[in-house]
C-alpha cells in the first residue's frame, strides 16, 4: 500500500523508577512484631526463649529500617531492536545483562552490571501501576522476541 505509514523496527525505551513499597514495609514489621510471639509460644526454656525473642523482633525492625531507607532507583530497558542490542541503564550506569520475571502481579528483574556484579529489583503493585506494568510487560515481550530473531552463531 502507498499510503501506509512504515512501522519502527526500534521500540521506544521503558523507563521505571523503583522506590520501597509499603506494602513490603508493611508485612515485614508486623513479621518483626509475630515473630517474638511465635518464639515465646514455643518449647524453648523461658531462659533461652526470652533472648531469641528480642533478638528475632530488633532484626525485624532493622530490616524495615534497611529496606525503608533504601534509595529511589531508575532503571531504563533500551529499545528492541538497538543497533548492538538493548543498551539497559540502572541509574544511568550501563547493564551487561538484564533478566525480567514475572510472579503473579509481582515483577522481578535480575540484572549484572558491567563489573559483573548482581542486583535485583522488585516492583510490588502499589509501585508499579497498571499502566507501566503493561509498558514492562510489553517492553519484555518485544526483548524476547528481538532475541529469537538474532541468529545465532555456530
């Protein structure tokens, strides 16, 4: 057809900015608060019971403390079909390689950086809204699909 507009064989990148969620903040203090409970509810001697209790409660509540205190992250999934490949940024330093999994609305995302070392994210459904959901959803399945078309060498 002539009059048809041509089609991008490069897809725009996906931009996600990751912050804590609440809702992870939420379940691990009142699993810092049960956790003494179900220490003092068991078997174990008062003597022995007593201190594992506080110790199990302050790791709790340090973790709480670690994960609320962790900084906002900006990760961007490059284009499908990059010249070289998806050129993919975390706080606009370079990835070597970046994996994307799904567990129900939970999105998790594996990743190595240039150095080798690994990090992971993950985006709970009050931090990643319906529409960048779909965007990532989206943004995965082009990535996949641009790696089937890739030949591969012998």
């Amino acid at each position: 057809m002539p009059n048809s507009l041509r089609s991008s064989s490069v897809s725009a990148p996906c931009r996600l900015e990751w912050r804590p969620s609440l809702w992870l903040l939420a379940a691990l203090l009142i699993l810092s608060l049960l956790a003494p409970l179900s220490v003092l509810g068991s078997d174990l001697p008062r003597a022995l019971a007593w201190p594992l209790a506080m110790a199990a409660g302050a790791y709790g509540l340090w973790l709480v403390r670690c994960e609320a205190g962790r900084t906002k992250r900006l990760l961007v999934l490059g284009g499908a079909r990059d010249p070289g490949g998806p050129l993919d940024t975390l706080d606009g330093r370079p990835l070597q390689a970046c994996h994307i999994a799904w567990r129900g609305p939970l999105a998790f995302i594996h990743m190595i950086d240039r150095d080798g070392r690994n990090e992971r994210l993950a985006w709970w459904p009050d931090t990643l809204p319906p529409p960048l959901r779909r965007e990532l959803r989206l943004a995965a399945a082009a990535r996949a699909a641009s790696r089937r078309d890739r030949p591969v060498a012998p």
